[in-house]
C-alpha cells in the first residue's frame, strides 16, 4: 500500500470513529436517523457528484445507476444493524466487533475468490490489526452480560455487512471504474429512496422529535460518513481490498478510547493495549 493510500484510510478512520461517537448519542427511532443522514448526506455531497459526473465524462449508464442500488442495499443493511446495536449494547462492544468481522471476511473473500495476494509482512499486519481488536472486544461491558451478548450479535451481524458493500463497492470503484463521490452519492440517494416508504408508514411520528433532538448529530453524520468512505473508495483504486479494509479498523483505536472517555465504558487498559497493538498491525500495512 503507497503511503498517500494509507494516509487516505487513516484520515478516513478518524472521521468514521467520530461519526460512529455521534450515532451512538441518539436515543431516539433509528430508521428515522439514518434516513435523515442518509438525506443529509445526498443534499450535502450532490454538487460534488455533479461536478465528478461532469469532469469523468462517462455520462449515465446501467452501471452508474444499479451498482450504487447494490451497495444502497448492503448500507441500508449495515446502518440499521449498527444502530440496534448502538441502543442495546455499549459502542465498545459494538463498534470493535463490528469493525473486526468485517475486515476477516473482507480478507477472505478477497484473498480466495478475488485471487489477491499481499505481501508478507503486510498479511501479518492485518492478522495484527484484528488481534488487537479482538483484545478490546472480549473486555467487560457496562451494560452487562446480556448487553455485551446483544453487542457481540449486533457487531457480528453488522461487520457481515461491511464485508458485503467493501467486496462490492471495490468492485465498482476498480472493475468498473466508477468515481468514488458520484457513486457514493448515488448509493445514498438509492438508500433515501428504499427507505422512504417504510418511514411513511411506520415511522412518520418520529422523524420531527429525531429532526429537533437530533440535528447536529444528523449533520456531523452527514458530512463525516461520507467523507470517510469516499476516501477509502479512492484508495481502494490503487490499493487491494484486503489492505485497505482491515487499515481502515484503525477507527477501533480512537473509537474505543473516546467511548471509555465520553461515555465512562470500562477497561480503559485493556482498551489502550488493544489500540497499541492495532497500530502495531498498521505499521506492518504500511511497510
């Protein structure tokens, strides 16, 4: 991995861990926050993909229009799994669990169907980047045995579907050469769409208290979320998939610092041994 790439998946970590610290805060109905960032975000990021449809020059095409329903999907997936588990479980738990099953499958896929090989000290630097977050996920949990069970399932079912739409979206930024900002965007606006009736007829009430309670939140997600994985598209584009996706679990680090320090979770040490030995990993990946 060249050093810009990896620059690009570490600032993007920081972004993700900070937006993920912002999701965790709402208390409020989860499908009318996510549809609300996900709106946020296609307002906020839609000049950008304009001016990249302009400058790209490849016009609309079924590629441009139902590569970004697939990834729509898995992220629809991915953001309602992580905030069932954000309101049951604690985001020490959570958010290193999910961030760990993500990458190991990721890794998998793509070393065995993508045919992708890293290099040696890199492969053992993304076995590092996961033991260290396995250090920090297997601590104890403020919200009991039962929240660190519903934390495990919930990361678990949401690392699978980080798994799916990384697999996926470095398909469609390398294979199909899609711009990173105008494919992103795209996909959230499939994401806005998809939800939109079940937010009319389930949700409705929620969205003015969310909307009212919540709109910094909402804003920070907006620009974060999508700032942080445009950046891991790009470099996707010139890095493997099975490089990128365990570097950008950096977030684990900060992600779980700032939980034990903004929210009291437990086992700051343990956390900061987990952190030590994910950077540790980090620096295997960039050399």
């Amino acid at each position: 991995m060249s050093t810009f790439a990896l620059a690009l998946v570490l600032v993007a970590a920081l972004c993700h861990a900070v937006w993920n610290l912002a999701a965790k805060r709402v208390r409020t109905d989860g499908y009318a926050f996510v549809w609300s960032y996900d709106l946020g975000s296609v307002l906020l990021w839609a000049p950008l993909a304009i001016i990249s449809l302009v400058q790209s020059g490849i016009g609309f095409s079924p590629a441009l229009l139902l590569a970004p329903l697939v990834s729509g999907v898995l992220h629809i997936a991915y953001q309602l799994a992580l905030q069932t588990g954000y309101a049951r479980a604690d985001l020490g738990v959570v958010y290193p669990v999910a961030r760990g099953v993500g990458p190991v499958l990721s890794m998998v896929v793509a070393i065995l169907v993508l045919g992708e090989r890293p290099g040696w000290a890199a492969a053992l630097g993304a076995l590092v980047v996961v033991g260290g977050i396995v250090v920090v996920a297997t601590g104890r949990s403020a919200a009991g045995r039962h929240g660190l069970r519903a934390g495990v399932a919930w990361g678990a079912a949401t690392g699978l579907a980080i798994a799916a739409y990384t697999l996926w979206d470095s398909y469609s930024v390398a294979t199909l050469e899609l711009p990173p900002v105008l494919y992103f965007v795209t996909s959230c606006l499939w994401q806005v769409v998809l939800m939109t009736p079940t937010l009319l007829r389930r949700h409705r009430a929620s969205l003015p208290p969310v909307l009212r309670l919540h709109w910094r939140e909402i804003v920070l997600v907006a620009v974060l979320s999508p700032l942080a994985y445009i950046l891991v598209l790009e470099a996707m584009r010139t890095a493997p998939v099975s490089l990128v996706a365990p570097a950008r679990e950096s977030s684990i680090v900060v992600g779980s610092l700032l939980a034990w320090w903004l929210f009291k979770e437990p086992d700051p040490l343990r956390r900061m041994l987990g952190a030590a030995i994910v950077l540790a990993g980090i620096v295997l990946i960039a050399v």
